[in-house]
C-alpha cells in the first residue's frame, strides 16, 4: 500500500522504518530543508533522555545499538544549590539504570538515514502542508505551490502544530484541547571546559530555584545543553547582558562560570512555548483517503515530562503491532492504537499508586539508609518547585526491577508524587510518573 507520513522528524521517520518493513511504500513530506544538509534549528534542539520505551522501538529494528553509541548514560540527577553545593541522587541504589543522553538533531539524522536505506521510501524536503483536498495534498514550496495526489493512507506525524491535525479537526465528532503553562523554555550551552566536561557528565544536572530551574544534559563533544524553564514574565525580564549576567550569577553561579557566551546565546535564542494538546479519535476519512496521527500530532506533551519521543516510539511498535493483527487494515489498526495506548496507561497508573502507598508506608524499601537520605534531601529541593515543574524533577527516573513488587530507587519519591495527585487529581502524577515505569514497560 501507498503511505504518505507529513514529517520527517524523529517519529515520522521511525514509523516510515517500521512501514517499509511491512512492504509498504512510503514518501516522507516535510517543511524544513533536509537537517543533515541545514543543520538544526538553534535553540529549540533540546536534547532527549531516551528510555526504553524509546529504547526498545530502536532495537525492534535493529537500530538501539547504532543510536546509543552516540549516547550518553546518566545514572543519576545532580543537583545544584545556590551555594554551590552537590546532591547526586543515583536512578537505581547499584548505580545499574540510567537514562541516556542525546542529541535531538543527531538522532534524526540517523533515523533519516535508515529510513533512506529502504529502497521503498522516499523523503521530500521544504514541502509544507497547506492543504487536504479531495484526494488530494496541497503543498506550499519555495518554488510556489504544489498538488500531490493523496495516496490512500496519509498519517500526520507532523509535530504539536500539527497541519494534518487541523484538518481532522474540522472533522464533526473530533474533539480537540490544548493547555498552554504561563511558562516557556529557552536553551543554551555550557561549551568544555579546557577541552573536558566542565561537570560531571554522567548525571542529568539539575538547578530548582523556586518557580523556575535550568536543567543540563551532557554531549559527546564534552559541552551541556542547558533548558530553562521559567515563567515567561522572567524570560522577558533579562533585557540586557548586565541583567542576564547578574541574575545567572546570583542564581545559578557555578553554571556562569563556565558559560563564556552567555549573555549573547540568551539574547539570540529563542524562547520556546510549554502546551498540552489532546485529540480524539486520531483518525478519520477525508476526500476518500485515511488520515491518522501518530506522536505530538496526537498528544503532544510539555517537554519537562521527558515523554514526547519516547511516547511518539511507543505510537509507531503500537501501529506496527496493530497493523500485524489486522492483516495491514489501517483503518483497523490506527483505531486500535490508541485503545492500546489507553492500556499502557493505565497500567502505568496502577504502578503508580502502587509506589504512592510503597512511599507512604514507611520510606524508600530496599534502598541503603544514606541514599535515602539523599533522596529526601532531594524532596526538599523539589518541594521548593511550584507545580507543574515538580514534574521536571521527576520524570526521569528509571524504575529498579525488584521481585513481586517494583520499588522506586533512590527517588524523590511517593511523597513528591503523593502531593501532586492530591492537588491535580492525579493527572500530573500519571505524567510523571510515566517516565519512571519506561524500564518495567514491554509491548
């Protein structure tokens, strides 16, 4: 079957993989130049700590390997107090679990690649979506307008703002929501220090300052790519490189110290918005073709969560293994995927609760006195977080496989949890908590 996927970022280009193996012949639109020619776009990469969600959709083709070479493990979170002391807070009391590191922009060109190597797919850069017609799609170019005839099954997986959505949405019986936080996030760079790391690269790094942190993840070139997460009132308030510089160095000075561009990356930069957007269903029929969405088109989710790829991984193994089931019926499988989703969740909801009352019962189990203590400590400093980015603390935490019933290791644990599902009805703590039950979840 003819299969066209409206964009070629990380998961467009992961469910093309997954289609051409099944037989399928696929052509990949997307809106941007191709990135291995262009180059990402700057300030907006956000480095991904990749799961086993994610993890575990790369290795179903074969790719897991490849793709964590360039990775960086993380076996813990390290935080950062304003007086420059350290709390490193280990995933997992043997120090066996991490979470990895990388390049947002680097794993979709490999992923560009692979999809490349299948003789039956084919890419086709700065091509925007503008319109779905009557069997038809209309694409804006540099070279003016285009008319591609529609092939039978047309998905979006063309990100939060989504255009494939949008049509969908004009869809009777499609319901749509999304939620922006009065919060943006905006990047920089913390470049090697005399050619080294100029902190400890085998830990998410991570700066609570009340209603706002900065969090560091680690390169293979020896430099961090640090986010911001604040209130958008105090990303506008640092105007000028006097004001950027004093703040960071007030706030965060172990970080200024070693960021020599600071006050130039601030101000070029861009700042980037925080949204929650829901869909349903993901699917519909337009001018005779099948429309599906699959990753952020779908269900795209705030950054800070560390869940948009990993969930968007999860999306195509799920359509994968529906379209097997099916005997390839897309109409079929991409009803059923969400449903599958649902499962998924509500699994994870139920481990949640379970650590929630693991927590409330008497601590950490099975985790040595002085990492609790850490832990606790790190509580302290998450508790300093406003919601919603007590989440940012949170999400990534491997879960530590430990006989009939999963304990949180090292954790900053039910407590935190604990207080964020009585204040939101357990909707953040789902979120959450999502990125901790990735190392227990199989297909």
């Amino acid at each position: 079957m003819e299969v066209t996927i409206v964009g070629a970022g990380l998961v467009g280009c992961l469910l093309a993989c997954y289609l051409s193996r099944r037989g399928h012949e696929v052509t990949l639109y997307e809106r941007r130049p191709d990135p291995r020619t262009a180059g990402a776009e700057r300030g907006r990469s956000i480095n991904l700590a990749i799961s086993e969600r994610g993890i575990d959709a790369l290795r179903r083709l074969g790719l897991a390997e490849e793709v964590l070479a360039e990775a960086l493990p993380m076996p813990g979170r390290m935080m950062h107090a304003t007086d420059g002391a350290l709390t490193f807070q280990p995933y997992s009391a043997d120090g066996s679990h991490a979470i990895n590191s990388i390049s947002r922009a680097a794993l979709n060109r490999k992923l560009l690649d692979a999809a490349e190597a299948h003789p039956n797919v084919t890419a086709r850069f700065g091509h925007r979506l503008a319109g779905i017609g009557n069997g038809t799609l209309e694409f804006e170019t540099d070279g003016g307008p285009v008319t591609e005839k529609g092939q039978q099954v047309v998905i979006g997986a063309d990100g939060a703002y989504s255009a494939v959505r949008a049509r969908l949405q004009a869809l009777q019986g499609t319901d749509f929501s999304q939620e922006y936080l009065d919060y943006g996030y905006k990047e920089l760079t913390i470049p090697p220090k005399l050619g080294e790391f100029a902190f400890d690269p085998g830990a998410l790094h991570i700066w609570p300052r009340g209603r706002s942190m900065m969090i560091a993840l680690p390169n293979p070139d020896r430099s961090f790519t640090c986010t911001l997460f604040w209130p958008h009132e105090a990303l506008a308030g640092l105007d000028t490189p006097e004001r950027v510089r004093a703040h960071f160095t007030q706030e965060y000075p172990d970080a200024a110290e070693v960021m020599p561009h600071l006050a130039s990356d601030y101000a070029r930069n861009p700042v980037g918005h925080l949204v929650t957007m829901r869909c349903d269903p993901w699917h519909g029929e337009v001018g005779g073709m099948l429309i599906g969405l699959v990753g952020d088109a779908a269900h795209a989710i705030v950054p800070f969560y560390g869940q948009g790829a990993n969930c968007g991984f999860q999306d195509c193994v799920e359509l994968d293994r529906c379209l097997e089931e099916t005997g390839d019926d897309f109409a079929g499988a991409l009803e059923a995927v969400p449903a599958a989703q649902g499962r998924h969740r509500r699994h994870r909801q139920a481990r949640a609760g379970q650590f929630r009352g693991d927590a409330r019962q008497g601590g950490l189990q099975g985790v040595p006195r002085a990492e609790e203590d850490r832990a606790r400590a790190g509580a302290d400093a998450a508790r300093a977080l406003r919601l919603p980015l007590r989440a940012g603390l949170l999400h990534h935490h491997p879960v530590r496989r430990g006989g009939a019933a999963d304990r949180p290791p090292a954790a900053v644990g039910g407590d935190v949890r604990g207080r964020a599902a009585d204040r939101r009805g357990g909707h953040l703590e789902e979120m959450a908590i999502s990125h901790d039950l990735d190392r227990g979840w199989r297909a």
